[in-house]
C-alpha cells in the first residue's frame, strides 16, 4: 500500500539524495544525464530502482516534481511523501529515509495531500524563463498538476466535499444522499471535476456550457468524460444558482458555480502560499473567473495582517507589501482567450480587488487588465513559453502577454522577480473515449 504521508525534511539532503541516486544510475548504466533525453533517463533511472527495490515510483513524478523543483527551491526546509523518499533510499542506502537522514516534523494540520497521486509543498514547480533581458522572470507551472490544468485544484476540494459525507455515512451512521453537482464551465474545470469524480465512482458532473466558447477538442472531451452536458447562451442572461440547478435538471443538487456549499477561498488556498512564498516583485495571474486572483489577494492580505503566520507561510512580508499584482483579462468574446471571457463574471471589475490594492498589503498600482489582443504580446508569450518547455494555451500564459503589454507603460525593471502564473493546458488524451 502506498503511503500518503507527507515528511518535512531538509532540503540539502533531499538534494544529496537526489544526486546520489542519479549518480548511482548514470555509473551503472553508462548514461550522462545532461547528455541524454530528460523523460528516458528518469524513466530507466526508475526501473533501475523498481528492479532493485521492488518498489516503483512514477518517472514524471521523479523529473518534475523533485529534479525541477529543487532546482528553484531556496529554503531550508521542504516536503515530500514518504514512499517517494523511502524508494530513493533504498535504491541509495538500502535503508528508510529516517534511518539516514533528519527528519524536520510532521504536523497532520498543515499537511498537503494534493496531488492525490504523490501529495507535495509546492505542488508544482516554478520554472525560470530566458526571454528578452529578463534577469528574474519565472512561470509557476501548473501544467503539471494531473489533468495538465490548476482546476484540479479546485476538483480536489470537490471531492473533499463529497469525503465529508462519506466519513457522516461510514463513522456517524448518518442517512446521507451524494448530491449531484452543476457547474458552468469553458471546459477545464468540468473536466478536472469529472475526472476525479469517475476515479472514485462518484456522480457525473452536470455540466452548462456556451459551444460558441469551446472548442470542439473541449467539447468531445466533455462528452467522452461521461459529463451530462447542457448547452446554452451564456450571453442571453445571467444565471443565478437557482437557475444553473434548473437549467440541469438537478433539484435536489448543489451548484458549483457560486460555491456556497464549498468554501471558495479553499480552492486555491495552497496555491496561492506556493506563489507568495517565492517572494514576487511583480506576480501577474489569469483572470477569468477571479477566483484564483482573489485566493491570491485573500491570503496574502490575511498573512501580512497576522501576527501568527500559517505553517504554510514562510514569504518575506515587505517584499509582499509593495508587491504588484496584475489580473490578465480577456475584453470580448471573440477572444482566443476562451477561459477568461465570462459576460456576466460576479468578478469583473477591478472595483472589486479595490479592498486589497488599497488596504497597503500590495502595491496600490496593482490593477485588473485587458490583454490588447490587436498587438502581438499573445503570440509571443505562447512562443516564449515554447522555447522554455511550458505546456500552455492562449488563456493560461495570459500573465506572459501582460507583462510584455506593461513592460515600457509600468517601468518594469527586468531584474526585480517576476512571477508568471501559468494555469496550464487540459491533457485532453485523459478523455479520448478509450
């Protein structure tokens, strides 16, 4: 059985482990790793482990989420799950992980357990970008979360949800019913949900869509995912929770769309300490719906607010009161950024983050924008990304084209620490129908 646990450990010695592994590796195979295809390396590298260990660990899982992120890594302290650590252990030192090195200490509160296949602090790794004179521009990659898309984050705290009433059923005896959900969606979000929800059998997603704001891939995907889709005109009128339950046949259910029966700030609570506490001069992040900007601002306001810090929290409070925060928006609907046009978004006005851009927790230049699509800023942040081997669509780089847009208007200081929120691309291959 694969143990979820996660340990805190230290990070020099999560990196000597990590080396004598690849070290260990390249001497029996013959194999230099900077001279060979990253996926194939890792990919032996494991095999090698699993035919000596007995135990496997994912070679993706090995490549992003230790070898990538501990190179940008700069604190002291990090977590990983156990089974990963114990592997690399006993391919290195015959021995579990605390039979060799400290242990930091595990506190079951402020533990993660997303990525539900391999459970980590940061989730995703941050990438540094060679683009232009840029001397401290990174992306944090959500591209590598399960379905290739941040959504997977709020699909997690869906299927929480639904453990909640699995505990009221199995421990406290309760008659309870799984309540089907409803969700408005351009695709990503109802296909994260959907995923995990048909990986633990529980009800399909009752999903509204706008097929003039989906592509055609998107919307094969929704179908062959087992989603019950319901077409219509999202421009007719604004849905009201009421509505979305009605327009879905689904009485007795719950609406995702509003999130008043899962806490919204929760969705990407874990995230948002992942990108402050890299300490951005500047952080630019899609805004299409809001909820992520506003998870952003939330926590960043209640963390410079408090005098006890989250667990979680370990970013630098000064750089984080004058930092810069951009929304990147899409103005019309005939945008190629689909994600992040909404006619009748609750979050659509730059009024509505006005609280935290003038409450001193960032700096008060920070501000909602439209990606001038007329200009080539998106054409060049999608080729940028691609030179630097980041998965990624026109609405997930969006951030990239917005620093590009702002970079002579804001004065940007191309050596201050940038941060570019990449919400991904949707691994569409997960939904083919096979």
């Amino acid at each position: 059985m694969i143990k979820k646990t996660i340990m805190k450990v230290y990070t020099d010695d999560i990196n000597q482990l990590l080396n004598s592994a690849i070290y260990k590796h390249q001497k029996k195979s013959g194999k230099d790793l900077a001279q060979s295809k990253y996926s194939e390396f890792f990919s032996e590298l494991c095999e090698s482990i699993h035919l000596e260990t007995g135990t496997t660990i994912n070679a993706d899982t090995l490549y992003k989420q230790f070898y990538i992120r501990m190179k940008s890594w700069d604190r002291s302290e990090i977590g990983f799950s156990v089974d990963y650590l114990n592997c690399l252990s006993q391919y290195v030192h015959k021995k579990d992980y605390n039979d060799v090195f400290k242990v930091v200490f595990e506190d079951e509160n402020e533990i993660p357990e997303f990525p539900w296949e391999h459970p980590a602090f940061p989730a995703t790794p941050t990438i540094k970008i060679h683009c232009d004179d840029y001397k401290n521009l990174w992306v944090k990659d959500e591209s590598h979360n399960p379905t290739g898309v941040c959504k997977d984050r709020f699909a997690w705290e869906v299927f929480l949800y639904y453990r909640s009433l699995m505990k009221d059923i199995i421990i406290k005896k309760k008659d309870v019913k799984f309540p089907r959900l409803s969700l408005i969606s351009s695709g990503n979000a109802a296909l994260s949900i959907q995923n995990i929800l048909r990986i633990h059998g529980l009800p399909n997603l009752k999903v509204i869509v706008d097929k003039k704001f989906i592509d055609d891939g998107v919307y094969l995907a929704l179908k062959n995912s087992g989603c019950e889709i319901f077409p219509y005109n999202l421009e007719s009128k604004r849905l009201t929770s009421e509505d979305i339950l009605k327009e879905t046949n689904n009485r007795d259910g719950k609406d995702l769309t509003y999130g008043y029966d899962i806490e919204k700030l929760s969705y990407y609570d874990w995230m948002a300490y992942e990108i402050l506490n890299l300490n951005p001069q500047y952080c630019f992040v899609p805004f299409g719906s809001g909820d992520l900007m506003k998870n952003i601002m939330e926590i960043n306001h209640k963390e410079l607010m408090s005098k006890r810090s989250s667990k979680r929290f370990f970013g630098n409070k000064e750089i984080l009161q004058k930092c810069k925060f951009f929304g990147a928006r899409a103005e019309n609907k005939n945008t190629r950024m689909k994600m992040l046009y909404a006619k009748f978004n609750t979050l659509n006005k730059k009024e509505d983050f006005r609280y935290f851009f003038d409450k001193g927790t960032c700096s008060k230049e920070s501000d909602i924008v439209f990606v001038n699509e007329k200009e080539k800023y998106l054409d060049k942040a999608l080729l940028v990304a691609k030179k630097n081997g980041i998965t990624c669509e026109a609405s997930g780089i969006a951030g990239l084209a917005l620093l590009f847009q702002l970079r002579d208007e804001e004065k940007i200081n191309p050596e201050e620490k940038i941060i570019i929120v990449n919400t991904g691309k949707i691994n569409l291959k997960l939904f083919d129908g096979n």
